[in-house]
C-alpha cells in the first residue's frame, strides 16, 4: 500500500488510502439525507399542528399543546430514545396483529421518524408565530373578497406568512442537521457514528473528529448561505 | 438573518408576551390517563433500591448545569463586548469561535475533546507529569469544558446583540458626565445590555439542561446515565425514562420560575 505523507500534520493517508475519507463522506450524505427527510416530516407535522393550534377545537388545542410543551422540554436524547422505542414497539405490535413477523427498522427511516416527531414540534410554534404576525387586516379583506376559509389559507395567509417562518424554519434545519448527531448514540450509520468507528479503528482520534467537524460546519456554512438568498427571495417587494 | 434567530427558535417554553395556549382541561386529562397507565400497567419497584443513585445523578446533573452556565457567562460577556468594540485581532476570532462552535453538534465537540484531546494529552510528558494529570484523565473536566464552551458561544451571540442593542445615545451622555470608559460600561453599558440578555438567558440555561444528558455517552454520572444504568440492569425500557423525564420537566419549570423571579426583582425590572 502505498502512503501519503502528511500535510500540515494532518495523516492524509487515513482519508485517501484507507477510505476513510470517503466513508466519511457517506456518513455525511446519510446525515442529510436524515435531517432532510426529518425536516419535510417536522414542516408537514408543523403545518398541520399550527392549524390545530389556531383554528382546532379545544381538544385539538390542548393535545398539541401538550405535545409542543413536552418535546420542547425535554433533551432531544431522551425524546429520541423513547420515541425509538415506542415506534418500534407500536410497529411490531401492529405487524404482529396482521400477522406478520416482526422487522428490523431500517436506520435512516427510523432517524426520520424520531427526529421528524422531534422537528415537527418546533416547527409546530414557529409556522404558528408567522401566522399570527399576519396582519389581519390582509385576511381580513381576503374574506370582504369572498374568498372560501381553503383560498384565503392558500392564496393569502400562507404566501404572507412565509417571510416570517424562514428564519425560524432555516434555525429548525441547522438543529435537525446537528441533531442527526445524537442518533449516534443510537448506533445508526451517520456522519458522527462513522467518525467514532473510523477513529475507533486507526486510534487517530483527534484527527477524525476534527474532520467531522469540518464537515458539519462546511454544512452549516453552505445552509446559511442558501436560507440567506431563500429568506430575501422571500421578502420580494416587501419593504 | 438566521444567526440572530437561532436562539428564539430553540427557545423553549418561553412566554413570549403574547396570550400563549395552556394545557387547559382535555390536557390534564390526557396526562392523567398517561400517569394512569403508567401507574397500573409499569413497574416501579425498582425505584426502592434506585433513587439514592437517581438523586446524586440528579445532584451530577445540577452541578454540571450551575458550572457550566456561571463560567459560560464569564466568558460569553467578552465574547459578546469584544465583536461589538474589540479591535480586528480579537472580534475575528470571537466571531469565528461561536459560529464554528454553533455550527457542529455538541456532541462532536464533546467526542473531540474527551476522545481526541484525551489521546493527544499522554503523548506529552509535559502534561503527564504536570499536576493537572490526574484531573484530565477523568471524564468531567472535558463535559464541564465543551459545556461551558457551547453555553458561551450561543450566549456570546446574544450578548453580542445586547450590547449593540444599547442606544448610542446613553453611552455618549455617560461620556459628556465624565464617566471614564470602564465606569460607563459598569453603570450603563453593562446592566442595559444584561437587561436586554436576561429574556434570552432562561432560555438558553433550558437548553443547557436539555445537553447535560450528553455527558453520559462519555461516562460521566448523570441523571441520565443512571437511568440508563437502570435500563441494562432491569431490561426495563420506559419506565426509568418515564421517571427522568418528568424530573427534567420539573427542573426545567423550577429554572423557568427561578428566572422570572430574577427578572422581577427591582435592580432588573425594566427602567420606567
């Protein structure tokens, strides 16, 4: 095998020769992958959660109120063990009724999942703020329109309420990225669980998670960059 | 902008001023049948030989959350004052320091320093010979360390908009009575500025406490660990969860409570 020599300290070798630079990079992959599924299942449980929040009836209310309040509260490890271990429960359970044996989850479906339940409360409370900073008046005249509840949503509140939820959505996207890390200690195969073997397997510690670190805030960076250019595109032809 | 936002999309249940929904009747309900459930259909005779471990985790977990948010303080302050009037050499690095800090899961931080830094340090005899040694080859000084570091770097940005939220106007009337510049920043510049922090600060010292269970993943003995302990001793799944979630939320009420108080008391209530 042939080696690399070092460049500034850093052993290239480990990443070009040994592969570990590209399992690295899978890893990263993977851990987008996750957070963006994650992130599609917190924006559509978000939807759907305002709405309850602001125009379902109590009960409706009250659950998702319950909902937003304990997720928020509690450390994502915890929330993301417990809704591992419900979800795989509950599912099998259900299979085990139909009749079918019970499955091994697929990694990056239950990462979805848990962190999509975890992403779906916050998204939850800031898709409402942005509804309610409309102003009134907007939807208010929508329906001195004639407009049915469905267009004024569609045509009106929706379109106005954007400018004010990407700042909060683009947050939410930067912690459903940081916290794909945590299913790590769940063992799935994203960027941080692929660091510890890589780092495990060649004792270079320091090295491969520096390097991992550079990977997620190369992420971060490039996602900053783009909700930037999302938010102002947004805002077209407001003040 | 995003960054500025991070920490009022992360925040927690923080009233926020509006009329915001409670719980209410069908809410109590629900949880009521939960603890019904649970209460019927779970074990809890563990919790007898369990709960002096579960106490000192929790007294682990406390100390870790009061150190770490005190020293991140300390170092958020400068962190904030040095990116709104340090000169060039010290608000680059300060800048760079939180977004990168921001920018990569706690997590890896925490790896990086327990695992990284913890097999760098005995490749110098320097340091294994020094006094410090015995100290860097346990767990807590690098959760105590990568804690502090993330509370200052998200509680730095913070206080970086604090300050510059302060209106110029206050600063160049302490200037025309005289005040030197250090004595301006103790009367005016730094109490304006902790005021405008404070909302943020409960917050963030929530999402402190929601990172301390972190700590367990480098054996650190926490609530949490316990907990976990708990799990792999009596194959019980829910139950220990169940019972550290609800002392989380308790805590993180009683942290909620405690920072309303602090924000009532005469020297923080708002001027006027």
């Amino acid at each position: 095998m042939t080696t690399i020599p070092d460049f500034l300290g850093v052993e290239l070798d480990l990443f070009l020769t040994q592969g570990w630079g590209w399992a690295l990079l899978v890893g990263l992959y993977r851990s987008l992958l996750i957070a963006a599924g994650a992130f599609v299942l917190g924006l559509v449980i978000g939807t759907l959660g305002s709405f309850g929040k602001l125009y379902g009836n109590r009960f409706a209310r009250q659950s998702l109120e319950l909902y937003t309040t304990i997720v928020r509260s509690l450390p994502e490890l915890i929330l993301i063990l417990v809704v591992y271990f419900v979800g795989t429960d509950m599912l099998n359970k259900t299979l085990d009724l139909v009749g079918y044996p019970p499955v091994d989850v697929n990694g990056a479906a239950a990462g979805i999942f848990v962190l999509g339940i975890v992403i779906g409360a916050y998204a939850t409370e800031v898709i409402r703020g942005a509804i309610l900073a409309v102003p009134s008046g907007q939807i208010e005249a929508a329906r001195a329109f004639g407009m049915s509840p469905a267009l004024v949503l569609r045509r009106i509140t929706l379109p106005a309420m954007l400018p004010n939820a990407i700042p909060g959505l683009s947050n939410l996207w930067l912690i459903a990225m940081k916290n794909t890390a945590l299913l790590a200690v769940l063992g799935f195969g994203e960027l941080t669980q692929v660091t510890r073997q890589a780092a495990g397997a060649t004792k270079s510690y320091f090295t491969f998670f520096l390097a991992a670190a550079c990977l997620y805030l190369l992420a971060t960076l490039i996602s900053n960059l783009l909700t930037r250019r999302l938010e102002a595109w947004s805002r077209r032809g407001m003040a | 902008m995003s960054e500025t936002n991070l920490t009022a999309a992360q925040a927690p249940v923080v009233a926020s001023g509006r009329s915001e929904p409670t719980i209410g009747l069908w809410g109590w309900v629900i949880l009521a049948v939960a603890f019904a459930y649970a209460g019927y259909a779970m074990r809890w005779d563990w919790l007898l030989d369990w709960y002096p471990q579960l106490i000192r985790g929790l007294g682990t977990t406390m100390l870790l959350l009061a150190t770490t948010v005190f020293l991140g303080m300390l170092l958020a302050i400068p962190i904030g004052l040095v990116q709104v009037f340090g000169p060039r050499w010290l608000s680059i690095p300060a800048r760079a320091f939180c977004t990168v800090i921001r920018g990569t899961p706690l997590l890896l931080q925490l790896w990086l320093l327990y695992y990284g830094l913890g097999s760098l340090f005995p490749q110098f005899p320097a340091i294994r010979d020094s006094f410090l040694w015995p100290y860097l080859r346990q767990a807590w000084p690098y959760a105590v360390l990568s804690l502090t570091l993330s509370y200052a770097a998200y509680e730095g940005e913070v206080f970086r908009g604090a300050f510059a939220g302060v209106p110029k106007g206050q600063l160049e009337a302490a200037r025309s009575f005289g005040m030197s510049p250090w004595h301006s920043f103790r009367r005016i510049w730094f109490p304006q500025a902790f005021h405008r922090a404070l909302p943020t600060l409960a917050g963030e010292t929530i999402l402190q406490l929601k990172a301390t269970p972190l700590v367990a993943t480098i054996t650190v003995m926490d609530i949490y660990s316990v907990a976990a302990q708990v799990r792999q001793q009596t194959y019980l799944t829910y139950e220990p969860l169940l019972v550290i979630s609800v002392v989380y939320i308790i805590v993180a009420m009683g942290l909620l409570k405690l920072f309303a108080t602090l924000t009532n008391t005469r020297y923080m209530r708002a001027p006027n």
